[in-house]
C-alpha cells in the first residue's frame, strides 16, 4: 500500500511538471520594432536576471561578426539605445558595408566573454514620413480648454517648436515622437537652420544655416532643388499652404548690406510656376492647415488674411501657430516672450489664456490637436514642453 502511494504521488508530480510552462527564454524588446538608419530605439529585456549587465548588438541577419555595439542594460531598466547605424563591419572587419532595409538580429549576452546569441529583431525601413493622424476639432468655448501637467523634452532649443505631418517633434537634427520617447537622428542630406514637410509628406523645404536660400528635396533631403534665394537680406519661417503648392516666408534686411529688402516683408512662393507674391509687411506668417489662409504677425499684432484679401486683426501679440482644425490660433502676448492665448481665427471676441506665466517664447499645435508644443525662456535658458490639450466637461470646475 505504501508503494503504491508513493508511486502515485511521483506519477502525478510528473504529470504537475509537465503541465508547468517552461521558463522564458531571454529576449531583447525593441520599440519602435521598425524604423530607418539614425532610429534610436527604447530597448528593454525579458527574461534576464535583475541587474545582470547585458550587452546588446545590432547585427546583420545571420552573421555575428558583422554587429554594431548598441550599449549595456541591466534589467528591468529601459536603455535609449544608440542609433541604428548607417554602417557595420563587413566579414573580416577591415571594411565597412550599409545597412539596406531589411530584417536584422538584436543579440545579447552577459558575462565576461559570452557569446551574444539572437533574441530579438529589427527592421530597416526607409525614412519617410508617415500618414498624418486625424485631427481632433477644438470645442467651440475656448473656455473648456485645458492643459495637462508640462513634460520637459529638451532644453537649448531656439523658440520656434515645430512637428512633422506625422506628429513627431522637430529637436534640430533628430526627431521625436511623443507617443515612445523614441528618437530619429535626421538623414545626412537634411540641412539647413529650418525644416518643414508638405502636408502630402512628399517634400521637404529646407531654409540653409546663412538663412539666404529656400531649398526644395525629397523627403530624407535628396535632390534639392534652389527656389528662392535672396543674398542681400535674410529669410526666416517656412510654412506649407495645405495643398502644397505654395511657401510662405518672411524676408528682412541683413545689417550692414545695401540694396535688400527694404523691410520685414511677407512673400508667397507658387512653388508651380515660381512667381513671388509680395504679402505685406510681417516678421512671420504661417498657412491655415484647411484652407488658403495666413496668420501673419506684423507691427506687435496677430492678422489673419485669406489669398490676397485684406488683413483682419485678431490679437496684440506675435508668434502665431493654427489649431489642426484651422478654427483657432495660439499667440504669445509680448514681444519676445509671455503669456500663451489662444483666440478664435472668425471672432477675435473668443479668446483666452492658456498659460498666464510670462514666460513662453513659442507654441505649436500636434497635427491631431491633441498636444501642444511650447517653449518656455528662464534665465537665459530656453525649454521645450509638452502639454495634453485636454477638454474639460460640463461641470468640471476650473483648475
């Protein structure tokens, strides 16, 4: 009888074993899982032992000697990798070869002298700008419009905050996207001290670092093509008309050079035949997103004009920046630097601040409305934040 116990209770420990799953094999998670050369992706590790260092590497598919070092995490923490470089190590190591898009190993190892196994994946894709995200309209109250609590995404940037089509932030030379905190190192070939996508996300305006050229390329900056150039005066601010056939820019004299524009002036730029409207005076002007419209900042005050109707004052204030929806516009009241408002683009009457704090020097909207960009200037040090643009409801005391 004993035996037999004893033998039952073996058979079903072994029966309990085999229904037990096995353990997790190590892996390597990217995020994004996909992206273009110069993608700095968030990585982080399941299945390791907390805080064993491990050592990840981006390798061409099937090869472990041709790899490129992305750094060292030790569980659980997330590592904000190196970018997924533009070159690695051809057979033997004496040459380099480039990185195509295409699927390529993540491997990890830890421990002195390990060999990195595969445990993840990457793919290579193209750069290009995705398909932008539907915009969400603005409430018809202003009032009901509230912001999130400020995230700090960089500091040192220049007051002009900007998004691509697709809503990833504009930081210099790399691009962000909000949604991962994943990074973008931008192509060689994009240059310039301004950059700006075309609705369609087919083109790319680029202004150059001397501010006297107006270039137009392919998306990742290739082929660029001269469409403007003024060598005695200085150009600033970029924007696409919604259908992309048009620039709008600001012109100014250069100090100490003669014979260039006598003024800040406003010029549209038909980018089908190349003929030059001359808009008025304006230190910038920026396109509605839905219609063949400017918001022009001119003599400390907020215009709006339809193609070449006349000018409606909307605010005092500067730095201008639509609403996804076109219905509104946020504006800085002051002259370098102050309160965040926002006022409605048909009825100056509606308007309201945003922020009351004095010390924001630029804003923009996100493509689908629901984020705002701005930048805020303390003691000589410029940072960009990013706030939810939230809608209070019906009720909800305000904050």
């Amino acid at each position: 009888m004993t035996i037999a116990l004893v033998s039952g209770s073996l058979a079903a420990l072994r029966f309990v074993e085999s229904r037990r799953p096995p353990p997790p094999q190590p892996a390597v998670l990217s995020d994004p899982a996909s992206g273009p050369v110069g993608t700095k992706p968030l990585i982080r590790l399941a299945g390791w032992p907390r805080r064993e260092n491990v050592r990840v590497l981006f390798c061409v598919a099937g090869k472990a000697d041709q790899c490129h070092e992305m750094g060292t995490i030790a569980p659980p923490r997330k590592l904000k990798s190196a970018a997924i470089p533009a070159t690695v190590p051809a057979p033997g190591g004496t040459a380099t070869i480039p990185v195509a898009p295409g699927r390529y190993d993540l491997r990890a190892s830890s421990g002195e002298g390990a060999t990195p196994r595969v445990r993840g994946r990457f793919e290579v894709v193209p750069f290009g700008i995705a398909a932008p995200p539907s915009p969400r309209p603005l409430p018809a109250a202003l009032e009901s419009i509230v912001l999130g609590a400020p995230a700090e995404v960089a500091r040192g940037l220049p007051c002009a905050p900007g998004f691509t089509p697709d809503g990833r932030l504009i930081l210099g030379r790399s691009l962000l996207d909000p949604s991962n905190g994943a990074t973008f190192e931008l192509p060689a070939a994009v240059q310039g001290s301004q950059v700006a996508w075309s609705p369609a996300r087919d083109r790319l305006a680029m202004l150059t670092a001397d501010r006297k050229e107006i270039s137009v390329a392919a998306p990742d900056g290739s082929s660029p093509e001269v469409v403007f150039r003024e060598p005695r005066g200085l150009l600033s601010g970029l924007s696409w008309s919604h259908e992309g056939d048009k620039l709008a820019f600001a012109t100014r004299p250069e100090p100490g050079v003669s014979g260039g524009p006598r003024g800040a002036l406003i010029v549209v730029l038909s980018l089908l035949d190349g003929t030059r409207q001359d808009a008025g005076p304006g230190l910038a002007a920026t396109f509605s997103p839905v219609a063949d419209r400017l918001a022009i900042e001119s003599a400390g005050a907020v215009f709006v004009s339809d193609a070449g109707g006349p000018r409606k004052k909307l605010a005092d204030g500067g730095k201008p920046s639509w609403s996804p929806d076109g219905s509104a516009l946020a504006y800085i009241r002051g002259s370098e630097s102050g309160e965040l408002r926002l006022v409605k683009a048909d009825d100056p009457q509606q308007q309201r601040a945003l922020l009351e704090e004095g010390t924001v020097c630029g804003a923009a909207f996100s493509p689908d409305g629901r984020r705002i960009a701005l930048t805020a200037r303390a003691g000589g040090t410029v940072t960009l934040l990013l706030r939810q643009v939230d809608v209070r409801g019906a009720g909800t005391p305000r904050p």
